[in-house]
C-alpha cells in the first residue's frame, strides 16, 4: 500500500510507532492505544480503524468498553459536522481478535 511512498512508511515504522507510540513510559500500552484508534476513527479511514479495534481488544480493552469508546468518538465527530460512514464497529471485527495479526 505504500510502495510508491516509502518515506511516508519509513516515518510511520521508525518515528510514529518506533519512537512516541512505544515509549510506554509516559502513556500506556492501552492509552496509547486510545489516542491513536480516536485519531484514526475521527478521519473515517476504514482499514486502519479496523487494526486498531483489533488493537484495542487484543491490549485487553473489553468489547463493550470498546463499543463506548467508539461510540465517544462518534459523538465528538458529530459535534464537529462529520459523519463516519466508513468504519467498522467493534462486533465486525470480534471474530478477528483472537487470530494471529
């Protein structure tokens, strides 16, 4: 998917997750977790909201905390004038959550 943009992938890979999303010593594994599935849910991108539902679940966030937390995000999106009509909802990929990533 990123082929044709290999710097994008390469700051995503090494700066984004490698540098602040995995230095738990200031947000945790699931605060993490939190603000990137908002920050991604928000811009109604289909795919990537889908990997961190999964995400989410996998870090031990239950399905219905999960649920609220979209539901959250929904209202916030709202009150903003969007509208997200492309992202799953967290029982679309509860089949998913147990499978290897």
């Amino acid at each position: 998917m990123m082929s044709a943009h290999k710097d994008l992938r390469w700051i995503s890979v090494e700066i984004t997750y490698g540098l602040y999303l995995s230095d738990h010593t200031i947000l945790d594994g699931i605060d993490t977790e939190l603000v990137v599935l908002s920050g991604i849910m928000i811009q109604n991108l289909a795919r990537e909201t889908g990997w961190h539902l999964r995400g989410t679940r996998r870090i031990g966030v239950s399905h219905d905390d999960v649920e609220l937390i979209q539901q959250c995000i929904e209202k916030v999106a709202n009150f903003c004038g969007l509208q997200l009509t492309r992202v799953p909802r967290v029982k679309d990929i509860e089949h998913e959550v147990n499978e290897q990533a």
